[in-house]
C-alpha cells in the first residue's frame, strides 16, 4: 500500500494505523508549500486533492474514518476496530471518528483554511481567532463524554486513539492549554511514547 | 428504536434507513425553533445537542454514517450496507457517507450556522453568499467520481442513497440548479419515488 500525505495533516492517524498494523507500506509526502496536492499527477490519483490517499490492490481509498477502517480489516491480528460483528461497539468506534472528522477538523479547518467557505479577508480572521474555542469546546464533549480510559474504546486501543492524537495536536497548536482536559493530555502523553507513533512523528 | 430528528436536518438519511429496513421505530421530533435541542431533556440523551440521536436497547448512537451502518447491521435482509465482509466495498460505502459528512454537509451549514465558526454579521452573510459554490463543486465530484448507477454503490440500493438525498435536498436549497449535475437529479427523482422516502418526507 501506499500513502499520500503531507506533515501535520489528518493523514497522520492513518499512517500511524498502518505502522501500528505491521503494514508493509510506502509513505509518500506531498510538499503542500508547492500545492502538490493540486498537481494534474495527484488529481489523477486523488480527484479532491486532499490527503490522505491510500492507494490499495483494490483501488484508492480517501476519508480517513474508511481508512481506519480498512486497514483493521486487512490485518485483523493488529486488532485496530473493534469486531465488526459486535454492531454496538464497532458503532461506537465509527461515531467517534465520525465526530472527529466533521466537527474536530472542521473547527480546525477554520485556523488557515477559512477560504473554503469564505471570501473577505476579515471573514477569515473572524474564523481563525475563533478556533480556540470551537477546538476547546469539542474537546470539552471529548473529556467528559467520549473518551473512555486508558484508551478511546476502553481496555483495547484501536485506531480512533490514533486519530484522536492527530486532532489533540491541532487543538495544542491552536492554542488551548493542555490542562484544560486532563484525560485527554494523559491520552496524548500515552500515545507519544508508543514506537510506533514515535516512528511516524519523524516524518510528520 | 428511537429516532430524534428535525425536520430538514442531516437525520432524514437516518429517518429514511430505517424505514428501508422495516424497523419497528418511533420518530421524536425537536423543535429547533424553540431551541428543544439544547433543552436539559435533550442534553441528558444526546450531550451534543443535534439530531440525529438514535436510541437504541444499546445505548443512544450520533453521527450518520454510524447510525447508517449500525442500522444496516441490525437489519441484515434489507441490504442497506455492502457486506461487512467485502472490506473493499464496504470502504468505498463509508468513504463516501465520511465526505458527505466532513465536506459537503460542512458546507451547507456555512448558510445558516456558520455562527459556529465565525463573529461577525459580515463573516456570516460572506459564509452564506459562498454556499452556492461550494455545494455546487461538491457535487461536481459527486456527479463525474463518486456516484455509479443506478445507486450510489451500482446496482445495489444501500443507505448512502438516503444520504445522498439529503444533502441533494441542501443542494437545491441553496438554489444550485439541478441540470448542472444530471445524475444527482435523475438519483433525486428517482429516490423522492420509493414508498419509503415519500413516506418520511411527510414528516420532514
């Protein structure tokens, strides 16, 4: 397999999924500075021209809950999703990632890429100086409600505490103090000193 | 089950798996004018204060493309998810529910929530102004990658058609012609024509 990424992306937790899996994958960094990610190549491979892409024997695969997903599957000795057969928490594994994806990024989004939605200078602006809260908001949900101990399922980590570590990043860059959420700063603490996490911070 | 759901909400894709499945279901409505959302009744089922919240003898389930997959997974004979099993297809499902979720129903929210993201009346009349774009070049990769036919995944309906209905409704909302993408609207015509959806839609 191979993956499409770019440093400080939300590709960070499907790379860390696949080094936690023992995939046997290439990691290839798009330079966003140069606005790879709109380059005919990449649009060929990736029609949004976003990261991240996983490119399979099946075909390429984009949005990072599918991802997560996927590689569980594809090595379920790594046991990185809960069994697909147990509906309630396989469904509670999907509903954390889902919120990660449509309303942690998206609040993120808003700090440097407001120009999605918006158009005036000033609207941007509104938007970055926002995020703070929004970030801080949706992690107070995320200490309080979702976040179960040690890890994001409970007793056996899975990708999603992957994926959580990528936006608990964005919500230190954006300024929140860590002690505002305690359990998730003991999460992300905990997540630093995997090996595997360690290895793929090296490339992000 | 219990489905909590507005009208003209995300919960539609939800409200209309379920009827596809034949589930024994009662729909609740919120009164979001009244901000019924926010109430501590509502607070106390679902911490987030949006629809859908689905309640189930499980626990109460958020976020659509979980609630898509759990449902389909509780009702296996009405084929609403590829199988679990096919890793490959299953993916492209959820990868596509995930961009339905993360970008483009993010898009439309920018027309009457972009509150969320921004301050000012001028951010939020810039949000709004912008939706027509954004929705339209949504759908423009819907149209040209994403969509096969007849359904969304082929020859099987599933519970992404249901979605993808959903966000078309937005769609037009936000006064994007139709003829722009003629494979979405010959999907909208022909889902508004299943007993199914016609039925919820009273409701919605």
């Amino acid at each position: 397999m191979k993956l499409y990424y770019a440093p400080g992306s939300c590709a960070l937790a499907s790379h860390i999924a696949l080094e936690e899996a023992g995939a046997d994958y290439e990691a290839v960094v798009l330079d966003f500075s140069a606005n790879a990610q709109q380059s005919p190549d990449y649009l060929a491979i990736n029609p949004k021209g976003r990261v991240p892409a996983l490119v399979t024997d099946d075909g390429v695969l984009t949005e990072t809950p599918a991802i997560l997903v996927y590689i569980a599957q594809m090595f379920p000795a790594a046991r990185l999703a809960p069994p697909l057969d147990d509906a309630w928490n396989f469904a509670r594994f999907q509903s954390f990632n889902s919120y990660l994806c449509s309303t942690v990024h998206v609040n993120f989004a808003h700090f440097g890429r407001g120009y999605r939605w918006a158009d005036e200078a000033s609207s941007l602006a509104d938007m970055k100086a926002k995020v703070p809260e929004t970030m801080a908001a949706a992690f107070d949900l995320i200490e309080k409600d979702l976040l179960a101990a040690p890890w994001v399922m409970g007793e056996a980590y899975t990708a999603a505490d992957g994926y959580l570590f990528t936006v608990t990043q964005w919500l230190y860059r954006a300024g929140v103090a860590p002690d505002r959420h305690p359990r998730v700063a003991d999460h992300h603490a905990r997540m630093k000193a995997r090996p595997a996490v360690a290895k793929v911070l090296e490339s992000h």
